[in-house]
C-alpha cells in the first residue's frame, strides 16, 4: 500500500510487522530512499535518483547501474539488500536487534562513521555543512533518508532500559583459537598478546553516569561530561559562555616549514576553567607534572576510585584519530571513564572531522599509547601530563549574575583588546590583512592557509560558525534565565554573526583547486569588516547590563 506525502516522496507502508523494513539497522529509512524497490520501477525513478545523487551526494552512478534494494532489516536469503556487507548491518543481525537503538553502546563510532549524513539534523545544517543549496522537497528526497541518528535517537527515546541490550554479550569479537606449539616464537607471541588484549578490551564498562555525549569543542565537551557525571549537567554552550570562552585572534607565526596565519573564535584561554569553576562553585584545578611515573599513578588511583578524569593529549598518538604522522596538537582533552584493572583504559571522545554537533564515542587505549600522548613534547602545545581536579561540594546552578558577569568579561575582552590581533580590532585587522595574502604567500602556501580559515571556523571544534552558533544559544539559554529580552536580540545578531562566519569559511573549502582566489579574498575581507560591525554593536549593547 503506498501513501503519497505533501514533500513529493511515497511511503511504502509494510503490513508484514515482522519485516521491519521501513527503519535501517543505522536509522535509514529505507522505505523512502530513491533506491528502494517500490521507489525504482520506472526510468524516471531512476534518471531522478542517479541526478540527486550526483547533484547532492557526489554519487555518480547512472540510472543503468542503480539496483533495486529491499532495505536492508530483510533476511538474507533471497533477498535483494544493497548494502549486504555493511559492518552496521552485519552487527546488528548477529546482536539480534531491530537497529542501533536497541544497543548499549549506541552511538558508536563505527555507527558514526557508516556515511557523511547520519548525523544531519535538517536543510539548513546540510547547506552549512555542504556548501550546496537545496530545495526542501529535494532534501526530504535525497538527504533526509539517510540523517538516521536523529531516527534512532526517537526510537531510543521510547525504549526501556530491559529493551537495550548489551551489546557484550552480543560482539562481533575476533575469536583466537589457543596458542600451540607453533606459537613458540616470540614475535609470534607478542602479536598474538596484542590481538587477544584488544579483543578483550572491548568488554570495558564505562563508569556510572559518564555517556560520550556529543558535542562540538573538545574541552567544552569534557567538561560536560565531567559536570553530567557529578550530576549537575550543563549544556556546553553554557559551559563556554560562562568560562567567556568566546573571543578572536589572527595570528601570523613563522615556522620551520613557512608562515602559517591562525585564525580562531576561542578566548580567556588562561582563565577559562576558573572563570567556569567560580560561576557554578566548583573548584577547577589544573594539574602538570614532568614525571611520566607520577602521571600514570595519579591517573590510576582515580580510576580505581570509577572516578573519570579529564586529561590533555596530544592528538597525533591518539590511537581513534588517524592523523599524519606529522601531525601534532597536545591542546586536546578527552576524559578516560573505565579500567579493566590492567593495561587499558575506556576513553570518551568526539569526531573530529565532522563540522557542527560531533558524534560522541567511546574508545580503549593502552597504557602505553595514553602515556605516549600525555608526555608529547611537540610543540606549540606540549601536554605536559596534565589533567583537570574538581571539588564540586559547593556546586550552584549558574544565576543571572554569573550570566552577566561572564557576558560583560567578554564584551571587555573583544571591545578592549591588549593589542590590535585580539577582539573586534582582530576581526577588522582580518579584514584589512586579507587581501594583502596573495603577496605574502608562494601560490601552494596561500591556499593552504586560506583552506585553514574554514577548517578553524567550521571543523575545528567550533561548533560551526567560529564559536558564533554556541555562543548564541548560551544567550539564548540564559535570557530564559535571567527574563533579559536583550539577550533574546543578542542571540539572534550571534547566530547572523555566525552565518557570515560561515560564508567566509566556506570561500575557502575549495582553496586548494578553486581559480578566482582574489575575488573570493575581497569577499571574505567584506565579510569580516561586516562581522566587526555587527559584533561592536552587540557588545556595546552588553555593557549597559546591570550586575546587582
């Protein structure tokens, strides 16, 4: 029976409920994808399929080559299921649930990583992320179909706790068969170790209360999931706004390898944990050795106590990321929250290569990779064995003078900067400094550090929008607060702020093989000169807030 719906797709009602077809394994719903068998009959079909693909998906496959699927919740026998490997599949018919939903590590990072859309939440994300325009029909045709997190967070929702099963129980575990006579030789051994561990090592339970929640930067992010562990969850746009996490900085640097312009939407990077830590009561302490031996032992005896620790890494020798080998950065945190009482550990990270809300996932590490990333001494950001201490005995619920404190600390910062790099004089010395690019830089460094300009304001653990987007919520979020309907206004001119921080980005995505670099320059010099405007506004607008 089909069910023709206003946004032009046809739904495929199924009367077999024991088919289950019409969600994926991943949350896809099947029974509107382009490529389901009821959706595939006619040339048409597949001229309209094989052109959205290529069109928003980069798909180029022609409408001859398009093969009719029956959704992928089907048996396999006899069955036409076009994506019959797929690892999401394969593991959650051999655990024996309908889909990702009904399994205690849900979300994984194998779930999050199966295509370029499971995490999309609607067009305008798409077109952020994208670059593409698309119309709401052709994106509930072609993209929304395949944004299964959201699905199966819905169907998570209707869950009980007896529903979920544990996925322990139910692993896709490597099985090694007993070490024999052949195994004498000691290479042999030591792989062999090094497999069974890492077999072994998926069993790790994380900590009571410490969920790999998504989200966009990675201290904001370990710090809510150090608050939610404590029980007094903070969303992270609140944790930033309240630490005056938000700020701007160009800054040119001259290196070995050539000079390398950063341009970044963080600030009050000295004091942000205080400055959060006196807002809501709670003692934040950083804490750095040099002894190897000394880190690893403070770092075992809190885990022994199930108690998870927020720690710096270098993100080069994190075993999850898969970074070059020259590549180094030890300002990373991610919080460890399981032991098996040996030599590995459970960590929770995010994705970092998604832009937006990044897929928050658990991860084992070895002792031995943990310390070799603690104890980096790459610079500019060595980590120096440190971890983050809380004493969250006096804890209090953010109020409206710790709001407006926090916001009145950053509209001094970005209004009054030491120098002229810093603040809204930063963002205007942008705008006056890009143009002059193309004569600073050899044509192979220029795009490389324009490409870098959208990878700091929409990948690198902004959030998207170079802080803008979160900073605007934690208006929003604290206008609700404190019933202030200038932070309603606030907000909205942050998200536009965002948004222009967003084009500007996306100028430069295609640095590397684009033609009219000039041209682009010039409109991303008008598009920072905007930003400065705007952004002086909204915090000369702050000032007049009263702290009682």
């Amino acid at each position: 029976m089909e069910n023709d719906h206003a946004d032009g797709r046809t739904a495929v009602l199924n009367n077999d409920p024991g088919m289950n077809i019409s969600t994926g394994k991943c949350g896809c719903d099947c029974t509107h994808c382009p490529t389901y068998k009821e959706n595939l009959k006619t040339r048409e079909d597949r001229q309209r399929c094989s052109s959205g693909w290529k069109q928003y998906l980069d798909i180029k496959l022609s409408p001859e080559k398009l093969r009719a699927c029956d959704g992928c919740s089907v048996p396999d026998a006899g069955r036409k299921v076009y994506y019959l490997n797929c690892i999401i599949r394969k593991c959650a018919m051999i655990n024996e649930i309908a889909n990702c939903a009904y399994c205690s590590g849900f979300p994984c990072m194998e779930l999050m990583k199966v295509h370029s859309l499971q995490s999309i939440t609607g067009r305008e994300e798409y077109i952020r992320q994208k670059g593409k325009e698309i119309s709401e029909k052709d994106y509930m045709l072609f993209i929304d179909p395949y944004a299964g997190l959201a699905r199966l967070k819905k169907i998570r929702e209707t869950l009980t706790e007896k529903d979920i099963k544990d996925f322990r129980r139910f692993s896709l575990k490597t099985r090694f068969a007993p070490l024999d006579g052949a195994g004498r030789n000691e290479s042999v051994k030591k792989i062999y170790s090094l497999l069974t561990a890492m077999n072994q090592s998926s069993a790790i339970k994380p900590f009571r209360n410490c969920p790999p929640l998504d989200g966009y930067h990675c201290q904001s992010n370990s710090l809510a999931k150090i608050y939610h562990h404590n029980g007094h969850p903070l969303s992270e746009d609140m944790i930033l706004g309240l630490g005056a996490g938000m700020g701007f900085i160009y800054w040119k640097m001259n290196m070995d390898a050539g000079t390398f312009v950063f341009i970044g939407g963080r600030g009050n990077n000295k004091e942000f944990f205080n400055d959060l830590g006196t807002r809501t009561g709670v003692r934040i302490t950083t804490v750095s050795t040099a002894s190897e031996k000394k880190a690893e032992a403070m770092l075992l005896e809190k885990l022994k106590r199930e108690e998870p620790v927020m720690l710096f890494g270098d993100m080069g020798y994190l075993p999850w990321f898969h970074f070059p080998t020259e590549y180094h950065f030890g300002g990373h945190t991610f919080v460890v929250c399981g032991y098996d009482g040996k030599n590995t550990l459970l960590a929770s990270d995010m994705d970092q290569i998604a832009t937006g809300l990044k897929k928050g996932f658990y991860s084992t590490i070895t002792l031995e990779q943990l310390r070799k990333a603690r104890n980096s001494t790459f610079k500019p950001f060595p980590p120096k064995n440190a971890y983050l201490e809380f004493d969250f005995s006096r804890y209090h619920q953010p109020e409206k003078d710790d709001i407006f404190s926090a916001i009145l600390q950053t509209a001094d910062s970005q209004l009054n900067p030491p120098i002229k790099n810093l603040g809204i004089k930063g963002i205007r010395h942008t705008a006056k400094e890009l143009p002059k690019w193309p004569g600073m830089f050899d044509d192979k460094d220029l795009r490389m550090n324009l490409f870098t300009i959208y990878i700091f304001i929409e990948i690198g653990g902004t959030g998207g929008g170079c802080f803008r987007y979160m900073y605007s919520r934690f208006l929003k979020e604290s206008a609700a607060i404190t019933k202030n309907e200038k932070l309603l206004k606030a907000s909205e001119n942050f998200q536009k702020s965002g948004e222009m921080f967003t084009r500007a980005g996306l100028l430069f995505r295609d640095a590397e093989k684009t033609k009219d670099l000039r041209e682009r320059i010039k409109a991303a010099s008008d598009i920072f000169q905007k930003i400065a405007d705007l952004e002086e506004e909204a915090y000369l607008e702050f000032t007049t807030i009263k702290v009682q």
